[in-house]
C-alpha cells in the first residue's frame, strides 16, 4: 500500500446523495462498503466529515445569527454525521469509535490524541466529530489538524468531483484537470481546495493532500494500491 495510516476528509453535502437535505442512507452505505474494502489490506483509517447537509454556520451568520453559536450548531450536525456512517460501519463488520472535540459522554469519547493512536493501532476506524472544538474553525481545519495530529501519512479529500481544476469543471466545460501541482501553484493560481488555515497546516508540515471523486465506488480502493486518481497536493 501507499499509505499506511490515512485521513479520510468527507464533505457534509455528499451524504446527501440526490437529495436536498439530510442524509441519504444508500450513499453513506456506499461510503461504508468502500471504507471497509480499505481497511481490509490492513490500512488505518481516520474519517472527518462536514455537516453542511444539515447545518452551515456561515449562512446562518448572514442571516443574522451570531457567528459563535451558529459554529457550535455547525459542530453538532457534524456529529449527526458523525453517528450516521459509524452506524454503516458497523454493519458492515468494522469496529469504530467515535471521538469529538467536545464532551458527550453517552455517545461518543472525548478527543485524546494518543486514545485516537492506540484505537487506530488495534485496527479502529477512528471518526472525529465537532471539528476542532472552536468557533471560527472549519471542518477542513478539523481534518488537516487531526491528520497531522495522528501522523497520517495523506490528506484524502472526498469530493463529488474527480480532481482539482482550473476552473469548476460544473460550470465551465473547459476547465482543465491537474494530475499534480505544488501547494505553491495552488496559492498562486487562486485554486479553491481547502480553507487557507487548513491548507498552510498542510503545506508546513508536508502533509500531501489527495483531492479525488469519493462518490465513484472503487476509488478508495485504487488509491490504496498506488493508482492514479484525482489530484496530488505536495510541496
């Protein structure tokens, strides 16, 4: 394998599937059955998701709540997502633990690095929810600080598209794909890949991120064994 310990970065709004809100159960179903192929050549796993299929703090805030309160709202959806793929997980035979930023002790464990470690080395798939804990913080942020946290040796990014491009691919049909490119060429080109906090997190301390299209089946899987897919970030 390429990798032996991963952070599996998942977008809130991809649990939608074709629906508008909420949570789509064939698609987190499917997230599972991937996952569980991974973990099967004996890679550890670690899962980040957004909650923006059931909260954004940033719309919110326009809207006129306060930033603060809306971001601990944002953290909670997290941690319904959180519960939704742990559930799907566990149906498929894999054991997990659910580790969050802040305290809720009926149904999950406080984040400690070294438990996230120790549940990662006996073979757990691990899942972090409430982002970092702070307001201000994206999940982008959360996934980046826990990967590095964890030793993990890539970022993957989990998107409904195949790559990153020069343009979004949705809207214009001539946008270009990149097989790779530099943290420096992304700065300077202006690409939209991660929140710059998360993205600098990344660049400073070598981590690679790997942005690729998590709703073809499969996918995971060739990455796991060296095959080319989606777009390398790298210094």
């Amino acid at each position: 394998m390429k990798y032996k310990r991963i952070l599996l970065k998942l977008s809130g709004e991809a649990l939608m599937g074709e629906q508008s809100y909420g949570i789509d159960i064939n698609r987190v179903q499917q997230y599972a059955q991937d996952i569980q192929e991974l973990h099967s050549l004996g890679m550890e796993i670690a899962i980040v998701i957004g909650g923006g299929n059931i909260y954004r703090g940033l719309s919110a805030e326009k809207a006129g709540m306060d930033r603060v309160q809306a971001d601990y709202m944002g953290m909670l959806a997290t941690v319904i997502n959180s519960m939704a793929l742990q559930d799907a997980l566990e149906k498929v035979g894999m054991k997990t633990r659910l580790l969050t930023a802040i305290k809720m002790e009926q149904i999950c464990e406080p984040f400690i690095r070294r438990r996230a470690v120790r549940h990662l080395e006996k073979g757990r798939i691990v899942i972090f929810g409430a982002g970092t804990g702070n307001p201000y913080f994206t999940t982008d942020t959360a996934a980046s600080l826990r990967a590095i946290e964890i030793n993990a040796d890539a970022v993957l990014k989990g998107t409904r598209v195949d790559g990153i491009y020069t343009a979004d691919p949705e809207k214009d049909p001539n946008a270009k794909k990149f097989d790779q490119i530099t943290f420096t060429d992304v700065y300077e080109k202006g690409l939209n890949v991660m929140d710059m906090t998360a993205f600098t997190l990344c660049q400073e301390n070598n981590l690679p991120i790997i942005v690729f299209d998590m709703n073809k089946p499969g996918n995971l899987l060739k990455l796991a064994n060296g095959e080319h897919v989606g777009t390398v970030v790298s210094n």
